[in-house]
C-alpha cells in the first residue's frame, strides 16, 4: 500500500457528501469524538426538538396529549415511522418506547414460548451483559434452569463469532435466538438475512439487538424476514442519554397479544374506554406498556430527521470509508507499537467502530481523551474508536492517529493510572 499522507484526508473530506452535517452537531471545540457508538453528540435540530416540546408542555398542558404539531398520544407510533425508514421496516412495524432492556423483556416474553421438544435459548458469548441477564430472568420466570437452557455461542478467537458454530447451535431443542447484529467489542456485522434464514428453516423465532448498529448499519428487517428486534436510539441515533428506544416487529406476528400488556399496548381509538379486556393495537404499538417518557422522546424528532436527510446508505457509504482510511493508518502508523486490530477487515462483516486490542488500552485511552481525542475502552484491553459519518471527518480521523502516534511514542500513557472509571 502506498504511503497515506495527510493530503490524503483533505482530498476525501473535499468529496464527502456529508460533510456539511459536522456543522448541525455540537463538537466541542478541541475535541474529536469518537465515542457516537456510546453516547451519540446533541445536534442543534434535536436541541430544538426538545425546546419545542417543553413549549408545547409550557402553552398546551394536558391537550398537549392530542394537539399541536406533535401530539404526545400517538408520538411513539409517528417516531416509530420514522426510524422504520432507517432500518428496512415497514411503516406500523417500529414503534419508539421503553428501553433496550425493557424492550427486550417485552419481546422475549412475547416470542419465547417454550414448548415439550423446544425449550432452549441460543444467544453467544460475547454480548452484552444485560441481553444476557435478561435471557436467564426470562428463564427462571418460565422455571427454567439457564445452565440448561441458555447455550451461549462460543467464540474462536475472544473476538468474533463464527457462522457456523452459530448455525450449528440452532438444533431441534432452540425455540429462539438472539443475537447482536454488531458485536459492541470487536465490531463484527453478523449476516443477518443468512442467519435468520436458517432458523426460519429449523422452526426457531429469530431476534436481533441492533444497538450497535441502527443509525450506521443500513438493515432490511423486513426483507429478511427478521421475527423482532429492538435497539438504544441514544448511541448512532444520537436521542440523547436514556432517550426511548425502539423495537420492531414483523407484521406477520401483527395481532398477537404482547408478553406484558398495560394500557398503551391498546388500540389507540379504543385506549380511553377504560376496559379492562384489552383490544391490542394492530401493529408494533401493541408492545407498548405505559405512558411514554414524552421528554425522551422529544430529541428524536431532530435527529431522526436528520439521519433520514443524511440518508443510510450515504452514513454506511462513508463510515466504511472512514474505518476502512482509519485501519490503514493504524497499520501505517502504528504497527512497532502492540496494537492489534480485532474487528473484521472486510466492509461486510465490519460495523461502524474500530477496535484496538492493546495490553496498556485504559491508559491510552486516558491519555488520548487527555489530548481531546474521545475514544472509549472496554475491559481489559480494548480501545474502541468510532469515527461517526455525521460528525467526523477524514482529518479527525488523521488528527487522532498522530495523537495516538505520539503518545506512543512520548510513552506519555505511563503518566496515567490503570484503574478503570466507573464508566468506561
Ligand atoms: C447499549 C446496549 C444496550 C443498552 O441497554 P439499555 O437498556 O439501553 O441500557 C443493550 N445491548 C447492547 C448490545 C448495547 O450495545
């Protein structure tokens, strides 16, 4: 490969076609933020929302729920048409509510229906720690024994999970499967169309967590015939910490009565009848349980809205290019000082962020954030760094590897202690 310069990334920041979205975010000044997979950056449409929203609490009061340009009653449904354009859904199969864990709780409860010949839950060993602590309450709760009935994929290398010992996990015992479309280490993009394919042919219920991967990742969960999935809005969705999160479900499970109900499952014209027999919305809706967190929900008008002007195939477009220019620095770069980049190479199977193994990885991220470069690190020795399409541009991407050069270099890490924050 030939030398990369840092004319290099002017040139593409000059062709990139979205180049102009860096000015609607707010980058502090001296900072490049590369944590969007963590906590997504406020833009000025979505600050808006919400200032929009407190007026509309502010001059409306309790009609807020059925007036002015948003009303509160039906704003999870309408938020839910849109991000459904975001991830190959079609409209009344999303809905914005609840939480990712919650929404998992939901759906598991919903779709999880263990039977004589099939009890088992397959998930893998390198997710997330709440789906799997979930997946074990959901086990007791059906007076199953987890050490029995969850079989966690195992991984070859630490890192990533393998196609096959994911498919051949899927025997005649699984009633479901769970699995993160992007892993939130290393970064691997699972095929989801094949996967899911294949538990379709064994009689298996398929979902999938795509926190690490709506707002970067374009998804057709409609067209793979994909039975559920849900996802945080607060990471590339940018919603903001503990903005409501989203779930999908395929219209063909459309009608059936929701694992935990309350009032805002209902059909909407039928909610205020008080009725204690519930008529469950028609569509995602029904998978609602109460009252939406309205104040949460707020700063997803904005940033849907621009992801959706931004476009998914422009965002995966150019977060590949952005991982792609960024791997290759880091080899360039990088290569006499001990990093190892975990995550896939190849544009396929690579999600949105770059993961740097790296023995001393707590103490370089410190010393990184130290020079304004955001990263973020996750035990024991993972950097991870996500140059986000809307808000980083090919220089940041040059700028931060210099840093990281430097400080490699300088051994400036050493100032720094070992010890992990409480969020990190
Ligand atoms: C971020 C993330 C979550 C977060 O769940 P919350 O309920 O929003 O706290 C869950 N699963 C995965 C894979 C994540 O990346």
């Amino acid at each position: 490969m030939a030398n990369i310069e840092k004319t290099h990334a002017f040139l593409l920041d000059q062709e990139d076609e979205l180049a102009y979205f860096w000015q609607e975010f707010y980058v502090q000044p001296g900072t490049i933020y590369l944590d969007g997979n963590s906590l997504g950056l406020l833009s000025k449409c979505a600050e808006q929302s919400v200032y929009d929203l407190l007026n509309s609490w502010k001059e409306l009061g309790i009609d807020g729920w059925t007036e002015g340009t948003n009303p509160w009653f039906t704003l999870s449904e309408q938020l839910g048409k849109q991000v459904a354009m975001l991830v190959g859904a079609r409209e009344g199969e999303v809905v914005v509510t609840g939480s990712t864990t919650v929404n998992l709780h939901q759906l598991i409860s919903t779709f999880y229906r263990p039977n004589a010949q099939k009890t088992k839950i397959v998930a893998d060993e390198l997710n997330f720690p709440s789906d799997i602590y979930a997946l074990k309450s959901q086990l007791y709760l059906n007076g199953l024994d987890p050490q029995d009935h969850l079989i966690q994929v195992k991984s070859d290398n630490g890192v990533t999970l393998q196609e096959d010992a994911i498919i051949e996990a899927m025997t005649d015992e699984v009633a479901l499967v769970l699995l993160p479309t992007v892993l939130y280490r290393s970064g691997q993009l699972l095929n989801i169309k094949k996967i899911t394919q294949v538990a379709h042919e064994r009689g298996i219920v398929i979902g999938w967590d795509a926190c690490h991967s709506a707002g970067s990742v374009p998804h057709q969960f409609h067209e793979d015939g994909v039975d559920f999935a849900f996802w945080c809005n607060y990471k590339y969705l940018n919603g903001g910490p503990g903005s409501v999160a989203s779930l999908f479900v395929h219209e063909r499970h459309h009608g059936i009565i929701p694992g935990l109900a309350g009032w805002f499952s209902s059909e909407k014209s039928k909610q205020f009848d008080m009725s204690h027999d519930l008529t469950p919305a028609p569509d995602a809706g029904a998978f609602q349980i109460g009252t939406p967190h309205i104040l949460s929900l707020a700063p997803l008008l904005g940033s849907f809205a621009i992801l959706k002007e931004a476009g998914m195939e422009r965002i995966r477009k150019k977060s590949l290019c952005l991982t792609r220019f960024l791997m290759d620095l880091v080899e360039q770069e990088l290569s006499q000082y001990g990093f190892r980049i975990i995550n896939p190479m190849n544009d396929e199977e690579r999600g949105g962020h770059v993961a740097l193994e790296h023995p001393e990885a707590i103490r370089i991220c410190k010393a990184l954030k130290a020079d304004g470069i955001v990263p973020d690190y996750r035990a024991p020795n993972v950097v991870r760094l996500a140059p986000v399409a809307l808000y980083t541009s090919f220089e940041d991407v040059w700028q931060a590897v210099q840093s990281l050069k430097k400080i490699m270099i300088d051994k400036k890490y050493q100032q720094f202690e070992g010890e992990r924050g409480v969020v990190a």
